[in-house]
C-alpha cells in the first residue's frame, strides 16, 4: 500500500514537469501551426463562405420564384342561401388552395448589378484572407526570431558569467596571497553580480519571447519552445542589390491588399448603380393557379364533392403582369444614391491611401535593408577590435601593467560586441523576410 503511494505521489510530481517538457519547432513548423489555429483565419474562412452563398443568392435572383398556399375556415352566423333567397343560421365549412409564381422582367439592371456586387466582395474577401496569412506568416516569424535571439543573447551571457566567475576565483586567489589590492576582489564581485543580474534578464526576456511564439501559434499542447535554426556561421549575409522603383513596382502589383481595395471599388460602383436603378420603373410577369371547396356549393340542387369542386369545377386560372413606376417616395431615392456615390468616391481615396502606404512601407523596408547591410560590416570590425583590445588587456593585467577595471570595461565592450553582431545578424536575415512581406510575396515554406 505504501509503495502504491508513494508511485502516485511520484507521479503527481513529476506530471507538470513531463507536460512542461520542451519542444524542439523550426519556423516552417511555427507557421504552419500557427496558420492552422489562427482565429482570425477561422472568422475570414467563414466570411469567405458567407460571400459564396450571396453569390449564389445573387444568381438565383433571375429564376421566377414559386409559392404554394393552403388555407381552410369555418363560418357560423346568418347567411344567404341562393336556393331560397332567404338569410339562415348555419355553419359553413371552406378551403382554398392554389401555386402562384411571379419573375422580374426589368428593375433597372438591379439583379446584374446585384451579382456583380457580390462577386467583387468574394473576390475581395478571398484577397484579404490571403493577406491576412501572410501577416500571421510574418507575426510568426517575428516571434520566432525575437526567441532565436534571445536564446543566443543568452548563451552569451551565460558564457560572461562563466568568465567573470573564473575572474573572480583568479583575483580571490590573488587577493589571498597579496598579489592583488582588496578593491579588485570587490571590483570583479560587482562585475559578476552585474553579469548574473544580466542574465537574469536576458531569461526573462527569452521566457517572454516564447510565451509570445506560443500565443501566436494558439496550440495548448504546446508549453515550451526551442528554435531549429542553422549555426550563425552557416547564415547567407551576402547582401543582395536592391533597385527602390522595382521593389514598389513589384509591390503595387502584388500587394493583395491593393487588389482587394480594387474590388472594394467595383463592389460600391455596383451599390450606386443599384441606388440609381430606383428612378426606374419594375416590371414583373405573374401566374398562378387556384382552387376552393365550400360544403354549400351545389349543382342543381345537389351537392359537388369536393374533387368535383377543388379539381374540376372550382379552378381559376390567373396571368398577368405588373408596371410600379416611382413618382415620390419622400427623396428616399435621393438619398441613397447619394449615400452610395460618397461610399463609392471614399473607397477610391482609400485606394489612393493604400498605394502610398505600400509605397512607404517599400521605401521604409529598403532603407532598413541597406542600413543593416552597414551594420553586418561595423559590427564585424567593431567584434574583430573589442576581442583584440580583450585579448590585449588580460595580457596586459596578468602581467600586472593594467587593472581590473580596465579589464572588466573591455570585457564588457567586448560582450556589447558580441551582441550587437548576432543582432545585427538576425536584423539581416529577418529584414529579408519583412522586404517579401511588404512585396506581398512570402512563402508558407518559410526557412532562414
């Protein structure tokens, strides 16, 4: 008995920690998983569906509509009896049925322009969906990278630390003997609890990035991230030419947002249309087929069953046709086509705002790219130097012609060194991907 509980007291330990366990996610596998359970991509997939059913709602405005009706009453009271011209009490009893259907001939092209109208909003509904993709492609990609990082952020800290801590027994060991004066010891005590509050922070900030990643991704099996990326040295930081003009040409025809706005256009130039429509005159053609009981209709003085009367004798047969011409309804007409021609002429400034928007985006993402491209160069020297100038410096404290403050400061250059080279690293690699983003071109096979 003890030993089963004290497996269960086992099990209930070590579970979180199993459910907590790490899970190794390239960015390929990032998106795709993020694609899959984006709520936002769910809602424009159902919008999407909802623009198929107008559409076909559209189209099934040109049939003739059919409706059938049945009815049936009973009527007690003083009536006139035809036989006896005379007024009796009696009870009655009736039904009615019959199929009427009705088609528009000409309401002013409403129906077409009605169609139209929700074939542009499909085809702008789906070209928004594919953009929204692409921005939880890029939102995803962003977190991926904030983790890969701030994972390398990390190790580098974690490799300071180690050093200064080495420092410090070496100093310690030195302070002992009196080779070295007190304040070095206090000095490189500082250095390490500063590199150890660095780390901290740089955990934290790793922890967050990942908590991040995950919310993007919206999976609950998933609990904790580690990145599949290649070595630093294994990265492509050969800068590519870039002409300005090209890259917002190509923008502007790519951009899904800007052929959506498009059909934005189209869809109120349709609404107009239907607006205007209403100062014409509506044509429809109509027919309907009927038949009724009474159980006081007779024949010669006899009684008609009721398949004599519902499918013989009591039958009326209607076709006709129906001309409403508008005279006045209150300026309503008026209105709406106005209401529709500042719909229709703001979806055009949008349009404009839209390809200036692109345009700045592209002109933004270019000069980032060639910034970066100055960056990758400086901080490679500036590494180069502040591991040299070290280097040089604990040569020159071991042999006792430098202090240690001189020696933690280049260290520390040297660290800043180190992190501002794998940022601008990464800044490199991800501003390739924003560059793809702002042209409208990224792929879901996303690799770095």
């Amino acid at each position: 008995m003890k030993q089963i509980l004290l497996l269960a007291l086992c099990f209930l330990i070590t579970a979180p920690l199993l459910q907590a366990q790490e899970r190794t996610i390239t960015l390929e596998e990032a998106v795709q998983i993020a694609l899959q359970n984006n709520f936002q991509l769910k809602q424009a997939e159902n919008n999407l569906g909802l623009a198929d059913t107008r559409v076909r709602s559209a189209q099934a405005d040109f049939l003739p509509n059919l409706n059938a009706s049945f009815s049936g009453n009973r009527q007690v009271g003083r009536q006139f009896v035809q036989e006896d011209l005379t007024f009796e009490d009696r009870t009655t009893f009736g039904l009615n049925g019959g199929v009427n259907t009705s088609v528009t001939v000409f309401d002013g092209f409403t129906n077409i322009s009605n169609l139209r109208r929700a074939q542009a909003e499909k085809v702008s509904d789906e070209l928004q969906l594919e953009r929204l993709r692409e921005n939880v492609m890029f939102n995803t990609a962003s977190r991926y990278l904030q983790v890969v990082l701030n994972e390398e952020l990390l190790r580098i800290s974690e490799t300071t630390l180690e050093a200064s801590m080495s420092q410090l027994e070496q100093v310690r060991a030195q302070v002992e003997v009196g080779a070295r004066p007190m304040v070095d010891l206090f000095n490189q005590e500082s250095a390490v609890a500063n590199d150890e509050l660095t780390l901290i922070q740089r955990e934290n900030a790793l922890e967050v990035s990942k908590a991040q990643l995950i919310r993007i991704m919206q999976d609950e099996s998933i609990t904790d991230v580690a990145t599949s990326m290649p070595a630093v040295e294994d990265l492509s930081l050969t800068p590519v030419n870039l002409n300005l003009q090209d890259l917002i040409n190509a923008a502007l025809e790519m951009r899904r947002d800007l052929r959506s706005q498009e059909f934005d256009i189209e869809s109120n130039r349709q609404t107009y249309r239907i607006a205007r429509a209403q100062y014409l005159p509506t044509i429809s053609a109509s027919a309907s087929i009927g038949a009724r009981y009474s159980d006081q209709f007779t024949l010669l003085g006899e009684s008609v069953s009721f398949t004599d009367q519902f499918f013989d004798q009591n039958i009326t047969r209607t076709i006709g046709f129906n001309i409403q011409i508008p005279i006045f309804n209150r300026w309503n007409t008026r209105t709406n086509v106005e209401n529709a021609y500042v719909q229709l002429r703001n979806s055009e400034l949008q349009l404009d705002n839209v390809r200036f928007q692109i345009s700045e985006e592209v002109r933004q993402a270019y000069s980032d790219y060639q910034s970066i491209v100055k960056e990758l160069e400086s901080t490679e020297k500036s590494l180069r130097a502040a591991e040299r100038a070290y280097e040089t410096e604990q040569q020159r404290y071991e042999v006792g012609s430098s202090t240690l403050i001189e020696l933690n400061l280049a260290n520390a250059n040297f660290v800043q060194a180190q992190s501002n080279r794998i940022q601008a690293i990464y800044n490199f690699v991800f501003q390739e991907q924003l560059l793809d983003f702002f042209l409208g071109q990224l792929d879901t096979e996303m690799q770095f």
